[in-house]
C-alpha cells in the first residue's frame, strides 16, 4: 500500500509526507550534512560525520512490511526521516527512530512521523514499538511521552529504554484530536489576521474582479500592508505594485490571486517565495468546469501545499475578518455587515455576496467569514476548528452543499455545539446505490441527526438568519413553554398553533392578549410579567399597529417597551413588530411562523445542550481482529458478540429434512426470498413445525406458493419483531437505524437514527424513538422486552459500522425482543471495496495529515 500525504506543520504551514524511494540517496546525503553535530550524535549515539555507502543502501531501500521509511518534505528537500524496523521474523515488536533537520525541529514533525510509522507497523502485524534515546534528547522524549500510550521506561549503559504498544487508546485518540485542533485553527487564524496581503490580478484600469478585491480590501481600513503584485505597472489602484509580491519588502502572509487560470500556478510561486502562509483562488475554471479542469485542481492543490501554502477555494469570492483590529474585506462585496460576534462559512462563491447583504439587511454582525468556492483544501471543518476558541465569535453559520469528510464534520460538530451554537443550511439527501430495499432516513431524520450532533439544520438561507439573529442576541431557553404576548387575537392564536407545531408548549394563562387599544405603558407592563413569569420559558410577542388617532402621541412607543424587556436578557424573546423597526438585539421576524420556527429550533438546541453526551462503553467479546468482512454475515457478526440464530437454505423437502434433524426440532421453515423471508402476513411463514411429517406439510404448501427455495431455521421464543440498520449518509458517515418490525412500520419510514459509533445514551433514546416504541414497554397487558439487550445489540452494531469502511450495509431483520433477551433471526450485509475513511488513522483533513508538536 502506498502511504503518503500532505501534512500541516504545527505554524501552519504544509509539507509532504510519504515512503523512502531508492532514488532519495542523494537527498538524504545532503539532509545528513545539514543537520548540526549535535543532532547527528542524538540520533546516532555517535558523531557520524557522514553516511557510508552501505548504510546509505540499506537507508533508501526498504521492504515497507518488516522495514519502513518515511520522509517528509518541503519541496525537493528533506526536513525529516522517520522509520522502524522488525525486531526479528514475524516479532510484534519494532524498534523506532527519527530525525529532523535542526531548522524545521518543534514543528511537529515528530509526532505525525510516529502516528504514520504506528499505523504502518499495525498493518503488518507490530503490537509495539522500542526506542533507545539518549537522557539529553529531551525533545525526543517528550514526542514519546506526549503522545497518549503507556510507555514502559528503563535507564541502562547510559541510555532511556522506551517500550510501549502502539494500538490507538482513548489517551491517545484526544491528544491527537487535541492537536489536530489547535494546529488547524493556527493555519485559519494566519489566514484572517494576515500581517500584509500580496494581490495577483487586480489591472492598472481599475476593470475586473482583481481590481475590485483590491478596492474593497484598500477602502474597508485594512490595519496591514497591501501589495499589489503586477508585471508592468507601478502603481495599482492608487498603491505601489512589483513585479513580485517578495520585493514589497512586508511580512505577507496572504495572497489573493484572480489572474485567469493558466496563470495562477505562477501567482503561487510567487507567493510562497514572499513567505506567504496561504492563498485565497479567486480564479474559476477548475474542477467547477469539468475533468479537465479537475485535474488542474488537483496540480493546483499539490503545487500548493509542496510550497508550504494552505489554499482557499479556487473559485472563492474571498475572506473578511471584521475585528477592528484587522478589518479585512478581501472579498468581492463592496460592504461588509457591522463587527460582530457570528462566524460565516459558505461553500458557494456565486452565493457568498448575496448572503453578506442578507446578513447586513438583518443587523447579523460578522466577525470573520470564508467562501470556500470548490473546496480544494480549506472547508468548514477547518473553520469550525478555528471558530470554537475563537474569543470574536459566539455563533456559527454554515452554507454546504456537500460535505468532503463527514465522519469529521460530525464528530467537530459534536464537539464545537457543546460550547458554540452551529446552524448549518445542509442537503439532506442520501447517496444513491444503497443495498436492497434498505429504509434510508427522509429529510426530517437527516434534521433529527443532525440536532442529536447539536447542530441546528434549517432547509433556506432565510432559516439560517432567523436562527442565527435569535442566538446572536438572546439568551437560550430553559425549557420549551413560551408565552405568547400581543394586542391581537388572531396574530395571537396564530402564534399558539406555530408554537404547537413547533413543538413548543404555551404556557399556562397564556396567550396574554392585551386590547388595540392599549397604550405602550400597558404594553410594557404585560411584557414585564411575562418575562418573570416563572411558567414561561421564553416569549412571543405579536404587535400589530392601533389604528390613527387612537393613542395620544406620548403613549406610542411600543418598540421601546419591547426593547426594555427583550434587551434584559433574562428570557429569549423574538417578536412579530407590524408597527416598523426594532432596535438593534430585538429579533423581528416578518410572520409569526418565522419567529416561532427559530425559537422552536434554539429551544432544541438548548434541550440538546442539558443532556450529559454520553461515553463509549467497554463491549465484551469484541474483537475486531476476527471479523471477516468477506464471509457470512454470522461470523462477522460473531467478532462483536452478536449471535445470529442458525438456519440453513435448502432446495428440496429431502435437504429440508436433513437440515432440521441437524439443528434439532422444533424448528421454523420461511420462504428464501429475500422481500417474502418474514411475512408471516403473505403465508411465507410456517413456525413450530415438531417433526419430520409437520415439515413436509410445510414445505409442501410453501413450494407450491413460493418456489422450492427455503430456510431452515431453530425456533426461538417468540417476541416483538425489530430491525436494525446500517448505512453510510453523505453527512454522517456510517448511521445506525433502529425500528420495529412489519409492513406497517416500514410503509411510514418508522426508524430512528444515529450517527456511529453510538454512545450509551444515543442507544438507549433510539430505542425509544420510533413511533411504535410503545410496543416495546408492554402494550395491553404484554410484557416490557428487554430494553438493556436491544441497547446492547445497538451499542455492538455501531462499533462494528464505525469500525469497518467496507461495510456498505447491515441489515438485522426481524431482531426478536422479549423479556428474557432477544434473537437475530437473519443478517444480511452489503461489503464494497476498501476504501479509507478520511477521519480515522494519523489525523487528516481530507487528503491532508496534520502534525502538531
């Protein structure tokens, strides 16, 4: 397998990572003499001025199964070299060394080396990794003992033996996630907070989108230096140009480049000449325009980051960051909305500008924003990395259309709506070519997974606003009941039925209607009650203009007698304001049904946020190592503890008979095709046949109904009939589907979902989750089954679904529930290519490893 990928250093810059080649002799003799006598002598134990031939060989040539090498790279340089080596045929153990070049040392090399030299080693059969190191390479130590294992440490002959093994452990998974955090929000930040910006494209006329960018980045008080780099002229919309971004003579640490396509591979050469630490593409014609242009994407993207350069787009409409002490608008939108504290990602460049009107219409104050165009590198999970320390930003709102590693947009989801509230407008399609008839999520369960990640899906960019000017200015809820406040009947009870529908409760003696013509004083009064009313969770306010003439002029101010109360921050209010424009911090929708939609969506959010996450329990009789993918179902199933109840095809009653004396009478006997196997409904279903002549009769009527195919199966005390499911979604990877069984439940999409793996408390709600739940505690007089076995099964699937990226489908249909347990009648599965899961392994952003000292 061949290994390599582009990683982000630890100040967020990108190097390249991948396997020794013979070939590299020449550039490790020149990586060697570089290094300083000191760092030779720490990893040779000697002074070792120079490599000899023999060991050069045996260096650049390794077998990547018993011996590994990696390098990373800068360019046509090495920085670092990583590499194990068996201890012996077929041993478990390794010994593991590496070292970096005295320049490029604390930049994180270290670690991502260990974590790709591990996860080699693991595919071939290593358990565990030694190292000798010597007590003064202090920075050696500290890459081993900071990385989350069990380190096993003995002082001998002048020299720390390391021992330790190298599965991944739940240590070892946080601190690199830990790192991976930090480091990619390092690379955003110097994307945002740029010390000087270089400008490629912007004309001497002051025609075309260059010399637009150029304009809205000069005029919008950017506090660094500006460059406009240009082949011919002097002076560029009013500032210096050169003829190379370096000659400026500044600290630039962004480039903007909108020349046409053919040219930007130059603009980004130039650029990382100048020290730049990223590039915003503005330039389309890429993969937007086809396979070729795909192709130029891709030469685009490695030119890139083998120049140390994080990429933006191409095809973006740019950045902004309102802080005042940056106040970059390197984008295509004349006006920026007012500083404020919502972060903005858009995958859609034609979109971007529009949105930031939309946002500045709606008073949304912005802190920072990325149109993200093609998404060649730089995406939204990138920027929810960077926004979740971010002290500028409390809210975050994302446009997608698809999302490149969803496995990693959930689990930063997860993590990011546990301190800062995400409202995403996201598709809630499903991929096509799922397995058989395999019940898929409809939109609404796409909706409901992502608010069990705490992400507020809406479906329009209108809903996304709503959402976001509620939780810029408000406080959350402690609850879902509202009061509904207002000086007209019908605007009131249309607020009661939005509320409903929402899923919120009216309070108690609400809704408060006061008269038309009630002056602004009894106005306030009401509101005030409401607001310390502690039957009330939030308030609705609904306020339609008196009519001329019927309140003295000295009554009139309702917005103020609204803003007293909205603005106090004690409960969230959001209001229907028929009477003109509210102060700034007042959420005022055009409709009721607007207003009370996003308080209903923020009081989900908050309801998710007071329930504990959850953990990942220990599960006996797991062990992955066994699972084999490509045989039956059952022994699959067998590797996580999952029983399957044996049964047997047969083709003829002779082979019908000979399969039950095997597994012992009773048994039951089903019609073998797959949409038939369980419809006791159709007749296709015989149970407790007792013996030999029972079966005959069966298969008889069988056969002649439904062909002479059969199964054979041991009967098990009967239950509620359940299914379990597991499929990959676009935005979630693999989720796990929880339903009971039958037609009925199957006609109306009756499963509940979750993305895996699942924690203890995800698995215990999906059991309650489906409408015909009910079924399962004991319905007219039957018993309650056994809700801790079913937790378990769950709890077992989505390991083994999150586990596994060849598993393409699992379907565990009827799973029998009773009180004593419960029986998996039939498994089927659906196994594709192998296939990486780009958030599992050494940390990743895409295609992109990350390393972090």
């Amino acid at each position: 397998m061949e290994r390599n990928a582009d990683v982000l250093l630890s100040d967020g810059t990108a190097a390249h990572l991948r396997q020794i080649r013979p070939d590299d002799a020449a550039a490790i003799v020149e990586f060697h003499s570089r290094m300083s006598d000191r760092t030779r002598y720490l990893r040779y134990f000697s002074p070792y001025p120079r490599i000899p031939e023999r060991d050069l060989e045996r260096f650049v040539n390794v077998d990547h199964r018993d011996r590994e090498a990696f390098v990373v790279v800068s360019g046509p340089r090495i920085m670092a070299v990583g590499r194990y080596e068996r201890l012996g045929p077929d041993s478990p153990e390794a010994e593991v060394a590496f070292v970096v070049e005295d320049a490029h040392q604390g930049r994180g090399i270290g670690s991502v080396l260990l974590e790709y030299l591990a996860e080699a080693a693991r595919d071939h059969g290593i358990t565990r990794f030694v190292a000798e190191v010597l007590p003064e390479n202090g920075g050696m130590l500290r890459v081993f003992s900071d990385f989350g294992y069990q380190i096993q440490r003995r002082y001998a002959d002048g020299v720390v033996h390391l021992s330790f093994p190298i599965a991944p452990t739940e240590r070892s998974r946080e601190v690199q996630e830990s790192r991976e955090q930090r480091t990619e929000a390092r690379s955003i930040a110097r994307l945002l907070a740029p010390r000087g910006v270089a400008v490629y494209g912007a004309s001497a006329s002051g025609q075309g989108i260059g010399a637009a960018m150029l304009g809205h980045l000069r005029d919008g008080g950017y506090e660094g230096a500006i460059v406009p780099v240009h082949r011919r002229a002097s002076r560029v919309g009013g500032l210096p140009a050169y003829t190379s971004a370096a000659l400026g003579g500044v600290a630039i640490d962004l480039a903007i480049i909108a020349v046409p396509p053919d040219g930007v591979g130059g603009a980004v050469r130039d650029a990382a000449q100048s020290g730049a630490g990223g590039i915003v593409v503005v330039s389309a014609g890429f993969a937007e325009t086809g396979a070729e242009g795909a192709a130029d994407q891709r030469t685009l993207i490695e030119a890139a980051h083998r120049a140390g350069l994080r990429l933006i787009g191409p095809n973006s409409m740019g950045v902004a960051n309102a802080d005042s002490g940056v106040r970059l608008n390197a984008t295509l939108a004349p006006r920026l909305p007012a500083a404020g504290r919502v972060g903005f990602f858009s995958q859609s460049g034609a979109l971007g500008v529009a949105l930031l009107a939309e946002a500045d219409r709606r008073g949304l104050g912005l802190s920072s924003f990325v149109s993200a165009g093609n998404r060649a590198d730089v995406s939204g999970n990138d920027l929810l990395q960077y926004w979740q320390d971010d002290p500028g930003t409390d809210v975050v709102l994302l446009y997608l259309e698809t999302f490149g590693n969803p496995r990693k947009f959930a689990r930063l989801a997860r993590r990011m709506s546990r301190v800062k509230p995400v409202v995403a407008v996201a598709s809630a399609t499903r991929p096509r070519g799922l397995a058989g008839d395999l019940p898929g999520p409809d939109a609404n369960a796409v909706t409901a997974l992502f608010a069990r990640s705490g992400v507020i899906r809406v479906d329009t960019v209108r809903e996304m606003f709503d959402a976001g000017l509620l939780l810029a200015h408000q406080p959350l809820p402690a609850g879902r009941r509202v009061a509904v406040v207002g000086n007209s009947s019908a605007l009131s009870q249309l607020a009661v039925a939005a509320s409903r529908a929402a899923g919120l409760t009216v309070a108690e003696g609400y809704p408060h209607d006061i008269s038309p013509q009630a002056g602004a004083r009894d106005f306030a009064g009401a509101l005030a009650d409401a607001a310390v009313d502690p039957r009330a969770d939030a308030l609705v306010v609904v306020f339609a203009p008196p009519l001329p003439g019927q309140l003295p002029d000295e009554d009139a101010d309702f917005a103020a007698a609204l803003a007293g109360v909205a603005l106090a921050g004690e409960k969230p209010t959001v209001a229907t304001f028929l009477l003109g424009n509210l102060p700034p911090g007042v959420p005022s929708y055009p409709s009721v049904e607007e207003a009370v939609r996003a308080l209903g969506r923020v009081s989900t959010y908050a309801e998710w946020l007071r329930r504990p996450p959850g953990t990942l329990p220990a599960l006996p009789d797991v062990d992955p190592s066994a699972a084999d993918l490509d045989g039956p179902p059952s022994e699959l199933l067998a590797a996580y503890g999952i029983d399957v109840v044996p049964s047997t095809l047969a083709t003829t009653v002779e082979s019908a008979i000979a399969a039950a004396g095997t597994l012992g009478y009773p048994v039951a006997l089903k019609a073998a095709g797959g949409a038939l196997r369980h419809r006791i409904d159709l007749g296709a279903v015989r149970l407790a046949l007792a013996d030999e002549d029972d079966l005959r009769a069966a298969y008889r009527e069988l056969s002649t109904a439904f062909g002479p195919d059969v199964l054979v199966q041991t009967m098990v005390p009967p239950g509620v009939a359940c299914t379990v499911e597991v499929m990959e979604d676009p935005a979630f990877g693999p989720i796990v589907g929880f339903g009971l069984g039958g037609v009925a439940s199957e006609l109306l999409g009756d499963l509940a979902w979750r993305a895996a793996p699942l924690t203890d408390r995800a698995a215990e709600a999906l059991v309650d989750e489906p409408r015909a739940a009910p079924l399962l505690h004991g319905y007219r007089g039957s018993a309650p089954v056994d809700r801790a076995a079913l937790t378990d099964l769950l709890l077992r699937v989505g390991r083994l679904a999150d586990d596994h990226p060849r598993l393409r489908s699992l379907s565990l249909n009827p799973v029998l529930a009773r009180p004593g347990g419960i029986s998996v009648l039939h498994a089927a599965t659906e196994i594709g290519e192998t296939r990486p899961r780009p958030d599992s392994g050494p940390r990743r952003l895409g295609k992109t490893a990350i390393a972090e000292q």
